[in-house]
C-alpha cells in the first residue's frame, strides 16, 4: 500500500506538468465541432457599382475557399476607403455574425504598424537609423547594448526567435503570462546570445521588435502602447488598432479558430504583451486602410522618411538582405496582377497568430492599400493571391 501511494505520489505531479507544459498538444484533439452551414451566409452588405459588385463576389468566393469561420477586407485608394465587406461569423458558438468593427489579431502585420511610429522618431530626430539600444535602454545588457535601431527594424541584429522554456505551455510563441511592460518582456531573450555578429546576416525574429520598442520608449518618454496611440492613432482618427491586453475589451474583438476541413475549435489561449511591436495589435482592415492610406500620402510622415522605412536594409558587405525586408515592411515586385506579367511594386506585410491571419499590402503605384484578415489559422499565400486580384479590378476600374 505505501509502495502504491509513494508511486502515485510520484507519478501524478509528473503527469500534471507534463500536461500543462504540453497542453497545447494534450489537448488538440479534443473540442472539435462541425462547422454550421456557411452557404447559407452572405456578407453583410452588397454594394450596387459594377466594380464593387465584383468585389462582393470575389468576398463570398475566398470565403468559401479559406474555409474560415469569419473574414473581413478592406481597400484605399487615393486617399479615400473606397470599398470594404465581411462575412462569417465573429463567435460562432454564440452566432455573432462578423462586422466591420470586428477586431482580428494581426500578428507580424505588426511590425508594419510599428514602422510608423519609428518613422515618426526619425523624422521628429529622436531617433535615427544607426542609434544603439544602449542609448535608449538603461537596462540592456552588453549582449544587446551595441545594436543598432536598422539591425533591429530588419531582422539583421542576430536576436533569435521563439524557442522553448520552463513555462506553461512550453513553447515561447503560446505564451500565457501577462506581461505589463516591454522591460519584462526583454527579458524573456535578454541573457541569449546572438546567432551571429550584428549587421551580418538575416535571422527573422519578432523579438527583434520588442526590444525596438523599448528604444521607442526612451526616445518618446512613453510607453510604446500609449505613445502608439498619442502619436499615431489618435491623429489619424484610427480607433480600431489596439494592442491586445488581458483587458482590453473582447465585445469586438472575434473568437479565433483553428480548422480541419469541415471542423472547428477555439484556439488555444494566448497572452500576446510580450511581443505588442512585433506581433500584438489586434485591428479591423478598415483601420489599416486608414494607415495605409495616410502611410502613401504623407499625411503623417514626409515622402523622404516614408522612403527610409521602405528602402531595404543592407548587411554590412553592402549587399540587401535576403527577404528586402525594411523598417518594419518587405520591399518587392509581383507579375501576378495582369496578364502580361508587368512588374508591379508591392510594400507589405503578412502575419499569422493563434487563429487568425492577415495579409496588408500597398501599391504605391496605385496609391492603393489592401488589408484582408481572417479568424482561423492558416497560411498567407492565397490572401496575397486574392488581394492582386481584388486590386486589379480597381485599378482597371473603367
């Protein structure tokens, strides 16, 4: 009998750890529902122009082909929002319907939307692009002091990625601890060293822009949420780009899901405050529109600091990055958009969190912004195709 108990009392606290550092696995077979009948919904508006029409048409389409519980799209042209439609359901358990006020994590679409606050600093000379942590960061280490603010801003500074800790659920990127500033936030990546000397190769890592934002934070004077919003959101009238809190509202913000087929769950839990700058503002694609928009005509920063945030970064030998990465966008080309493979320029960023997935995108040649966002986990090739597609028709607009 005691040999029992002192097994059991043994086995049943390894048991439990277990199941709490992995259960995201422990759990992933369990919850599945099946998915209601998505043919039967429409998107919430129909527009009467021909162009939107199409636009409308193309909605229903992805939706039916992304398989996901809800979507929601937006596009700017010269300035203006000139067409945006969702469809789907925001809480599906609930039968909230999507609307255009549902908010989507955006995930690395974040960085992109940290890109303008950086610009700001730049262009106000709080910042410039070889400033060093150390000068804005009191409580960096010697690991991280040297690093420049482009390095960061590029993914060239040798910061790692995710990995794995002695936390629950194991893995870093499912985080689900609450963290209240950006200094403690550091410190989840602070004591690792780099992959490689700063400035010598490219190394994609979301961390990158935590620490940015602490250097946002001592060149502002505030903190990296509050001065977001000061400084970038309020002046534009934007309300819907928030980072995600614990307590932050949740009566827009939409449930998020993975999915199989023709089944669904809820996502596992996560706390995203240990990477706000990098990959934790949630936003409609209304809102980005909105930045996008100011973003090609200047509104907030001027035409030659919009060219430093988009030009890619060079590696110390003088060559470009390998993904033309930017201050916070990818710089690049697609021939996808007309039939005769023309070469048109793309500044964008995509993003994938727990359960949910985006793509945001301009067109500077059109003066044109997309951002499409969707509540279910998944990959971002078919929202960059589908985005080329919706801008072609309104490019082409007759």
């Amino acid at each position: 009998m005691k040999k029992c108990i002192i097994i059991t009392s043994v086995i049943l606290p390894i048991l439990m750890l277990s199941f709490f550092l992995f259960e995201p696995i422990m759990t992933y077979t369990t919850g599945w529902n099946s998915f209601p009948n998505s043919k039967e919904l429409e998107p919430i508006s129909y527009h009467n122009d021909d162009t939107s029409k199409k636009a409308d048409s193309i909605l229903k389409e992805m939706f039916t082909h992304l398989k996901t519980p809800g979507l929601s799209v937006a596009i700017g042209m010269n300035g203006k929002a000139i067409w945006s439609n969702a469809i789907g359901y925001q809480d599906i358990k609930n039968d909230k319907k999507i609307s255009l006020d549902t908010k989507f994590r955006i995930g690395s679409t974040s960085k992109a939307v940290t890109s303008i606050g950086v610009g700001l600093l730049l262009q106000k000379g709080k910042l410039n692009l070889n400033s060093k942590v150390k000068e804005f960061v009191p409580y960096i280490n010697e690991t991280l002091a040297e690093i420049k603010l482009k390095q960061l801003a590029s993914h060239t500074s040798g910061i790692r990625n995710y990995g794995t800790c002695f936390c629950f659920p194991i893995w870093e990127h499912l985080n689900n601890d609450e963290y209240t500033t950006v200094q403690e936030s550091v410190g989840i990546f602070s004591d690792s060293p780099l992959l490689f000397p700063s400035g010598t190769d490219f190394s994609y890592s979301s961390y990158n822009y935590t620490l940015l934002s602490a250097m946002m934070e001592g060149a502002s004077g505030k903190d990296f949420l509050s001065f977001m919003k000061a400084a970038i959101f309020n002046p534009l009238g934007i309300k819907h780009i928030n980072g995600e809190t614990s307590s932050l509202s949740q009566e827009n913000i939409s449930k998020f899901y993975e999915v199989d087929e023709n089944m669904y769950k809820e996502t596992f839990k996560v706390n995203n405050s240990n990477k706000w700058a990098g990959g934790g503002f949630v936003a409609t694609p209304t809102a980005l529109v909105k930045l996008g928009n100011a973003f090609l005509n200047y509104n907030l920063l001027n035409k030659a600091t919009t060219e430093t945030l988009i030009e890619p970064v060079q590696l110390d030998t003088g060559e470009i990055n390998k993904q033309n990465y930017a201050i916070g966008w990818r710089n690049s080309f697609t021939e996808e958009m007309f039939d005769n493979n023309q070469k048109v320029q793309i500044i964008h960023h995509a993003g994938t969190a727990a359960g949910s997935t985006s793509v945001f995108i301009l067109f500077p040649e059109y003066n044109l912004s997309i951002s499409i966002l969707m509540n279910r986990s998944g990959a971002t090739s078919d929202l960059f195709t589908y985005s080329y597609e919706l801008a072609k028709i309104f490019i082409t607009k007759k």
